[in-house]
C-alpha cells in the first residue's frame, strides 16, 4: 500500500509499475477538431498518441459526435470510454465501436431542463437497445445541465428512470 495515498493499491508510486492501475488516468476530447476532416482529425490524433502513452486509462470525448472516427480513437493507446454525445447516432456509434471499449452515453440534457421524461427515456432507450444489440458494455451519464427549471427533483427521476431502464 502506498504510504500517502491509499489509491495506488501496492504500487509506490503511479509512475513506478506500467501497469494501468498504477498510472494517472485522464480525460480528453477533440471538441475544436470536431468538424476537422478525418485526414486532419488523424493528424491531432498523433499528438494525442503520444500523450496518452504516459497514462493509465483514457476516457475520450465529450461533446462531439465521435461516430466517424471511432476508428482513430480506438487506436489511441490506453483509451478505455469513448463519449457518445447527444450528437451521436447511439445505433452507429454501438455499431462501430470496438468490443474493448466503454459506450459513454451522454443523455441528452435538454430533456431534463423541459421537464420531458418521455422523450429522455426515447432518449435512453436508444442508446441501451444500441449497446444491448451490438453487445457494448454502456455507462450513462447525465451531464452539461444548465436547468433544472426549479425542479432539481428531475435529477432524481432521471436516475431512477436510468437504472430502471438497464434493468429490465
């Protein structure tokens, strides 16, 4: 067990092993490259490379639609979750992501600020028939909320609403 930091298990320290579970983890997105062709997007993709090479686990994404160049992001090294933006096509997105990694579904927030449960779990349920028919491991994330419009109790349905859905 490290001696300042419980989280690092028995590695001394996160630079002392190469395993994963020993390094730093990190997040990163493309959202300036977002509408980049794929030639240049695979350009930036040879910085990000490098850069990830000195990481444990990448989560990848945020609000941009990734469901064209799931193929570059897949080959960058230690990448783990991949952002499936409302933008996304969650069908497309399941389809082409490799069996290795996380669908990072992001609900769309819009839903939650009108107060609209029915089009959120329309929302959600394309996305956890996509990850069920194509077979991907999903996790949801409710993010970029600018209102609640004096409900914060719709945070609470909407959790209720998710896990209701991945169960049944």
């Amino acid at each position: 067990m490290h001696p300042h930091n419980p989280r690092f298990g028995r590695c001394r320290s996160p630079y002392d092993s190469p395993s994963a579970a020993c390094k730093p983890h990190t997040a990163a997105d493309s959202s300036d490259t977002g509408r980049a062709s794929s030639p240049y997007y695979g350009k930036t993709s040879e910085y990000a490379s490098r850069l990830f090479e000195k990481f444990g686990n990448v989560y990848y994404g945020c609000c941009e639609k990734l469901d064209d160049r799931l193929d570059l992001v897949a080959s960058l090294p230690h990448v783990r979750k991949v952002s499936c933006s409302p933008w996304s096509d969650p069908n497309r997105f399941a389809a082409s992501l490799p069996q290795h990694l996380v669908m990072s579904f992001k609900a769309n927030p819009a839903f939650i600020g009108a107060g609209d449960m029915d089009a959120m779990r329309e929302n959600l349920q394309g996305a956890i028939d996509a990850a069920r028919r194509e077979n991907r491991r999903l996790e949801i994330i409710l993010k970029d909320i600018s209102t609640v419009q004096y409900h914060p109790e719709r945070l609470t349905e909407f959790g209720k609403l998710a896990l209701e859905m991945v169960q049944s």
